[in-house]
C-alpha cells in the first residue's frame, strides 16, 4: 500500500499563477497515483494566507471540480511561514509524508520523483536546495546571500540555499508540532528535528507570474525574525564588546602610567580617559551579563522539546517509535 503524500502550498494574492500551478501538480500527482507510488488518496492542499484577491475563490473551485485539490483559508495574512505551518500542520492526521512548495513554480516539480524515493528509502525529511541562482535577479542573488551568511554568523543554522521546497514525513511533522513557538522560522526549527535527511538538488526557475511576495524590507524583517528566533548570539555580542571597551581602558591606563614615567603627563587626563572606558566597559559587560539570563529565559518560554526519541529497544514492552 503506497503512502498518502500532501503537496502544501501557501498562496498570498498568486491568482495570476494558481492555474498553471494547480495544473502542473494535478498531472504530477496523478501521474505518481497511476504509477502507484502515492495512494489514491494523497492531496493538493492550497493555503489561503489572507489573499485579497481572487485565490480563495479558485482554490474552491478547484476543490469542487476534483476532490484532488483541497484548501485551507487562514483568517488573515499571517506570512509565508504561518501559512506553511497551518497547512502542514492541519494536514498532519492525514498525511503520511508531505511535500511543502512555494505556489510560484520556481521550484522544479519533478525534483519531488527524487523526494519520494529517498523517503521511501527512510528518509524522513528531504531538503530541496536549489543548485545556481541564474534566474534570479543579481539583486535578489546577493542579498539572499547575504542574508544566508548573517544567519550562519548570528547563530541562526540553516541549510544553504534551501527555502521551504521540502518533503517531511508524519512522525517528522509530530515532531515540529512539539515546537510551541509563536515566532516560529521553520528553516531553523525543522533541522533541529533531526531523524534522517537528505538533501536533493534542483534548478530554481524564474517565478512564473505575478510579483514576489518577499520584497528587500520583508526579507530584512524575515532575517531578524530568524535570528533573534533562533540565536542569543547578538547578547553574546554585547558581552565581548563590553570585555573590550574594558581592556581598552587597561590599555589607556598602562600607556598612560608610561607616560608618567616618562615624565610627560596632561593633569586629569589620565582619570578621565581611563574611567570613561572602564565605566562604558563595565556597563556593557553587566548589561551582558543580564542578556545572558534574559537570553536563557526567552528560550525557556519557547519551550521546546527536549529530546525526541526514535525508538525504544525494549524486549518486554516491545519495539515501539515514540516521542517524549
Ligand atoms: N506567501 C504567503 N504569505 C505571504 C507572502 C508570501 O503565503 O505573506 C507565499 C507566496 O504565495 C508564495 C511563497 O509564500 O507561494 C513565497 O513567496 P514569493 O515567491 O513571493 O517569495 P520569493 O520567491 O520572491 O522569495
Ligand atoms: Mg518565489
């Protein structure tokens, strides 16, 4: 018996492409039925994150023309990563593997055939990770860029190149639904998962229709949400600039002594110089210091799992999967 398999897109005012997209996956998801890879009960699931345009609408007439499509309307715009999250996980009693993708078509369809024989393999999560970035404009390629190097720098680990083409399995899904948090990047949580994964690469087209959603300033916003969602690493920051500034003023203070040897010294100078540095260090040391604990108390307010078990060898009991 194959498995079911749930395609989920977010879609955000995508009228322009939702035809061409509905059709492209239509034909890849019968195609991979009449084949027998996927049951016939695997779905197309659009997510509706508040579209002010006529999306919604299509989605169920989709829906109402094949029971193939089915939709999910979000109460309002929530962003990208809300809307996959809804998606997933309302499918998630349903689904026994998904496969997320952006509703532009600029992920290749067909890299899901190499997804799915990896999961069937015992992958659990199949991270698409797209090869060059010849479409995009040198624009969009360099501040993407830059954004993948500050995350990896602040702390924030993600996968290089990997937006939200990917396919992840039930218990991968059971897995993220155990992650409470409300500012949720689901490109840093889903690696903290863990279970098997693998990486399959495609080409990233040009989007189809339509404008990018993730205009410059969405994506700084998407970065910082990244970041301080992820990493106490800037805290961490204020703390060594503090030690810094610190041993400047030991610096000054040496120097200055030096000096005085030398016999060439400036009245009060050296007091006002070295007590500027010293306090301005000690301040932000101590302020360090208190981000180290508010650090430690943010994360624990997330809550998040502290361990996932992937199985429990147990002659008695038995040989069981489960979660803590
Ligand atoms: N999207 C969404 N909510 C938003 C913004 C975007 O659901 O508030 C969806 C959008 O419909 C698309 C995906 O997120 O399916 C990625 O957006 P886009 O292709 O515009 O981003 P880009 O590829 O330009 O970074
Ligand atoms: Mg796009």
């Amino acid at each position: 018996m194959s498995d079911r398999l749930f395609f989920v897109i977010p879609c955000y005012n995508e009228q322009e492409v939702l035809p061409e997209t509905a059709k492209r996956l239509e034909r890849k998801a019968t195609g991979l039925i009449a084949a027998g890879r996927i049951s016939p009960e695997s779905r197309i699931v659009f997510v509706n994150d508040g579209s002010t345009d006529g999306t919604w609408e299509m989605i169920k007439k989709l829906h109402a023309g094949n029971p193939l499509f089915s939709g999910v309307n979000l109460s309002r715009n929530r962003g990208h990563q809300n809307a996959l999250l809804a998606g997933l996980l309302t499918v998630r009693p349903y689904a026994d593997v998904t496969i997320s993708m952006d509703a532009d078509l600029q992920d290749d369809i067909d890299a899901s055939d190499e997804m799915l024989s990896k999961y069937y393999e015992g992958v659990d999560i199949v991270y698409g990770v797209r090869k060059a970035r010849g479409t995009d404009t040198f624009f969009k390629r360099t501040t993407a860029q830059c954004f993948y190097r500050l995350m990896n720098f602040m702390g924030a680990r993600t996968i290089y190149n990997h937006a939200d083409y990917r396919l992840m399995s039930r218990r991968a899904l059971d897995g993220l639904n155990e992650f409470g948090e409300v500012n949720l990047f689901l490109r840093g949580i889903v690696p903290m998962i863990g279970y098997p994964s693998d990486v399959v690469y495609y080409e990233r087209d040009k989007r189809f229709a339509g404008e990018s959603k993730y205009p410059f300033g969405k994506m700084l916003a998407f970065a910082m949400e990244g970041i301080t969602s992820l990493s106490t690493r800037p805290i961490q920051m204020i703390t060594g600039l503090g030690c810094v500034i610190f041993l400047v003023s030991l610096l000054i203070l040496a120097y200055s002594l030096a000096r005085h040897a030398m016999g060439s010294t400036v009245a009060g100078w050296t007091f006002l110089a070295v007590s500027i540095w010293a306090i301005g260090g000690l301040i932000l040391l101590s302020l360090g210091i208190i981000g180290e604990y508010i650090g430690k108390i943010y994360l624990e307010t997330k809550a998040r799992p502290r361990f996932i078990v992937e199985q429990f060898l147990d002659r008695e009991h038995g040989t069981r999967e489960g979660r803590a």
